[in-house]
C-alpha cells in the first residue's frame, strides 16, 4: 500500500480561515444590500438582498464541512472524510435552486403591483458597492477552490457569482426602469437571470450527487494512471479492470495485476510498489489497492498490456 500521506493536513487551516471569511462577507453585505432595498423600497433589491441570507447559510455549511472533510482516516471512515464536502455542495446546488424561486415570486410579485423607486440612484450605488464586494470574493473562492482541490469552496465562489450576475441583472434592470418609466422591464429581467441562477444551481447539485455516487476520475486521470502502470509494469503481463473514484483532493485507484503464475510473491509485490509509487507521483493524493492474478486469468479486452 502507499502510505497515507494526509495525516498533516496544512490545507486545512487554509480551508477554514477562507470559509469563516465567506460567513463574514455574506453577512456584510447582507447588511449592504438591505439598506439599499430600505433607501428604494425595490422589491427587486430586497430579493436580491434576500438572496444574501442563503450565502450565509451555505458558508456556515462549507465550513462545517471542511472541519469535517480534512479530519484524517480513523477506524470508522478508514477511507478518510472528504465526501463531506459534496454534501455541502448537493446543499448549496438546492439552495441555489431555492433563491431562484424565490426571485421568480418577488418577480412576480412586482408584475402584479409595479412601483416607482425613491432613491434610485444612492440606492443602486449602494447595492453596486456590495456587489463589486461579492465579485471580488466570489473570484477567490473559486480560485481558491480549484488550487485546494475543494468542491464545496469552487461551488461557493460559483454560488457567489450567479449573486453578482442577479445583482447587476437587477441594477440594469432598475437603472432602465428608471430612465424609461417602464417599471415591468425590472421584474421581467429579474425573472430572465433567475432562469441562468436555476440552470447553474441544478448543475452544481447534479454533479455533486455523481461525484456522492462513486464517479469515475476524469478520462485525462484515467489516461494518465495506465500510462504510470505501462512505463513502471515490467515484469508482468498486463493490468485489467481498472477503476477510479474520487473523494476531493483524493484519487482511489484499484486493478487487477496478471503476472506469470510461478513468479514469487516477492517479485509481484516489487512491481505493485513501483506501479504506486509511480502514480503517487502522477497524481500526489491517491489511494492504490492492486490485486495480483496468475496468466490465466488475463483478459482479451480492456487490458493495458505491459
Ligand atoms: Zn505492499
Ligand atoms: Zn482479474
């Protein structure tokens, strides 16, 4: 086996520090944004400040899963914890899906009873401060999250940046309104950006609740894992039923290894350590478990011969 190298895990602190900082920007400009819906009385902007409640939500929950996820391998979850993380995502998928119904009902809403504004002006301002406010974390989360290999942080930051995209969908709207007189366009375009919040938010729960479900490391890992067992598999024959999942930062890999039948343990057990060491190396956080047969059980098809 390769030994297990995430014991010390320096991400973690990394991972907390950003996520408590998530629950202090959302509740900022939470605060931001309401005021600006109090200067207007826009039930656009109260939606959208509304919305903010949900990032506060969902970051108290990254952070509880990223407490969870990076406590090391014990005797209950021998395979460590990271799917932690997905769930913190499958619920932040939903909860997306809930701010977009709640968008199309205040939408809704303000078809149904138009009004004019009373500040629009200050209050666009304002709200546009929070917004460049979500922008700039919303691009260190996903940033972040992608360099730290953590589905619930990139699913946070891309959570965030459907909020600015509703927050400058709701100022243009505002701002048209506005110059227009026209006071349906505002519900309307709010209605349109709820649509793409709607499509981001069932992408981010359809994929976590695939990655929950065991699925396969992408094609470009996968190619990457036979092309470590071919160049490191000298000495036996070929290397079938490969499978792969992946639980944040960490790859599970586990193959069959066909080797001569009168080869020794000794030797067999050489090639494993080389063929793990090798896609350690590969791949830096990965789980190899190979099970060695004798040549008769070679398969014709699928096999990486060696
Ligand atoms: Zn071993
Ligand atoms: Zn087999």
């Amino acid at each position: 086996m390769a030994p297990m190298k995430r014991l010390l895990d320096p991400r973690r602190n990394r991972h907390q520090l950003i996520a408590a900082s998530s629950i202090a920007v959302a509740l900022a400009v939470m605060g931001i944004k309401y005021i600006a819906y109090l200067m207007t009385g826009s039930v656009a902007l109260l939606s959208d400040a509304l919305e903010s409640i949900v990032n506060v939500l969902t970051a108290v929950a990254a952070l509880i899963a990223i407490r969870v996820g990076s406590q090391p391998p014990d005797r209950v979850h021998p395979f460590g914890h990271h799917k932690a993380e997905y769930f913190a995502a499958v619920l932040e998928g939903a909860l997306i899906i809930l701010a977009a119904v709640l968008i199309f009902h205040e939408a809704y809403q303000a078809i149904l009873a138009p009004r004019t504004l009373d500040h629009p002006v200050a209050g666009l301002a304002i709200n546009g401060l929070a917004t460049a406010i979500n922008a700039a974390w919303a691009w260190v989360l996903v940033s972040r999250g992608r360099a730290l290999s953590s589905p619930a942080m990139e699913g946070d930051g891309k959570h965030l940046f459907t909020d600015v995209v509703t927050s400058i969908g709701v100022i243009a709207g505002l701002i048209l309104s506005t110059l227009t007189g026209w006071s349906i366009l505002d519900p309307l375009l709010a209605g349109v950006v709820a649509l793409n919040i709607l499509r981001i938010g069932y992408d981010l729960a359809i994929e976590s609740m695939s990655q929950l479900m065991d699925q396969a490391a992408s094609p470009q890992i996968q190619e990457r894992i036979r092309a470590a067992i071919r160049a490191n598999g000298e000495g036996a024959l070929q290397a079938h039923d490969i499978r792969t999942r992946t639980a944040g930062p960490q790859t599970f890999i586990e193959f069959h290894l066909v080797v001569p039948g009168e080869m020794t343990v000794m030797a067999a057990h050489e090639i494993c350590d080389r063929i793990e060491d090798a896609i350690e190396k590969e791949l830096v956080s990965t789980d190899v478990v190979i099970h060695v047969e004798p040549d008769h059980k070679a398969k014709p098809k699928g096999a990486v011969e060696l």
